[in-house]
C-alpha cells in the first residue's frame, strides 16, 4: 500500500526527492531502454503518485538530462585518471583509452544516443539552458584532457572533436543494439554477422579517425558567431 504522500517543504527536502527519484531512474536505465523508461514505471517504482514525480523532476526528459550531465562528468575524471597511466601518448592510446571507458558505461551510451531526437524534446527553457550550458563545460573538459596528451587544440578543432566525439558514442551504440528481429537475422544468417558492429573497436577506430584527420586539417567553427 502507498504511504500517504507529504509534500516536501524546504529546498533541502525537495533537493532530497528529486535525487531519490533519480536513483530509481538510475536503476531503471540498467533494466530497460531510453524509450521504455515511463514515467508509470517511475512512479511506481519510487513509491510515488506520477503528478508527485512530476512535481520534482519536471518531466521525465529533464531528469534523464540531469542524469547524463552526471554521467559524462563521472565518464570526464574515469577518462582522466586512465589517460595519465596511458603511454605513450599517441592518437592510438587516446582513442583506445576513450574506448574501453565508454564500454564500461551502457547508461552514458544509451543516454547520448537518445540526447539530441529524444531528451531534447520536452523539456523547459530553463531546462535547456541548464542542460546546454552544462555541456559547454564538459566539452571543454573532454577537449582539455585530450590535448594534455596529444597537444592544446584550437578552438574550432576543440568543438569539432568534442562534437564528433559525442555524436559517435550515441551513433555507434545505437548501431550496436539491434532490435530482436535484427538480432534473429544475426543469429539465422551468418553470413549477415560482418554488419554487428563491435562496440569497443567501432568506438577506437571512429575516434582514432577523427583525431588522425583533426591532426591533418584545421577545421572551421561549425556555427555562425553573432555578436
């Protein structure tokens, strides 16, 4: 039986609501797909009437936002700490460094591969502000922690990185997360098995690639400055 809802009252209870919800979410992202996390199930599962959850995450969009914000930082330090043991410094080391912590992290590769069609959605102004600002920093934190290995990158070459970057651990995820019946035509047509993707080396060679073009080609700002 649901205990009797009471309304948090001060920010300190409120702040303590919305993390105890994002635990739940946390533990549901390990169980279930982007877009099979409902907010029914949510609910349910924190012990919560769905207006209730709502009232303290906004929307289901905003909570799972705020989850991958927390998830790329905590990506950001474990990428740090196994770039200063990683020798030499090469384009290889860096790309395979990159690779072997994204595939310990499913929830951060479903959560970029849903970003930008998906969790972007629905969402507040405020929200997306937050959100977008806070990827600002963690761009310029993935972009710092490469070039303290492979040398300081410009500007457009920073943004070009970190963008390609993100968009290939979405991309490249989701390619390798076939839906049943793809995987039923993996697994009866053998012949098929040179489409499936290896998550760990699709990663390492689409990253190598772009830092090997990055060190051959100065790239442009990708966006129009406005004053």
């Amino acid at each position: 039986m649901r205990k009797q809802f009471q309304r948090a009252r001060s920010d300190d209870e409120r702040q303590e609501r919305r993390e105890a919800i994002e635990r739940v979410a946390v533990g549901l992202l390990d169980e279930v797909r982007v877009h099979d996390l409902t907010l029914t199930e949510l609910a349910r599962r924190a012990g919560l009437a769905k207006s209730n959850v709502l009232r303290y995450v906004g929307s289901r969009e905003a909570l799972l936002l705020d989850i991958y914000d927390r998830e790329y930082r905590s990506w950001l330090e474990e990428l740090r700490h196994e770039l200063a043991h990683a020798e030499p410094s090469t384009i290889e080391s860096v790309a395979l460094a990159i690779a072997d912590t994204l595939i310990r992290r499913p929830r951060l590769c479903e959560l970029a591969a849903n970003a930008p069609g998906v969790l972007e959605q629905n969402v507040s102004g405020e929200v997306a502000a937050r959100y977008k600002t806070a990827s600002i920093a963690n761009a310029r934190t993935l972009a710092e922690i490469i070039g303290a290995r492979l040398g300081a990158f410009s500007e457009a070459a920073g943004i070009a990185l970190v963008s390609a970057v993100n968009l290939g651990i979405g991309g490249i995820w989701a390619a390798t997360q076939p839906s049943p019946g793809m995987a039923a035509a993996y697994a009866s047509h053998p012949e098929l098995g040179a489409l499936r993707l290896d998550l760990r080396i699709a990663l390492r060679e689409f990253v190598a690639t772009i830092l090997t073009g990055l060190a051959h080609r100065e790239p442009t700002l990708p966006f129009e400055r406005r004053a």
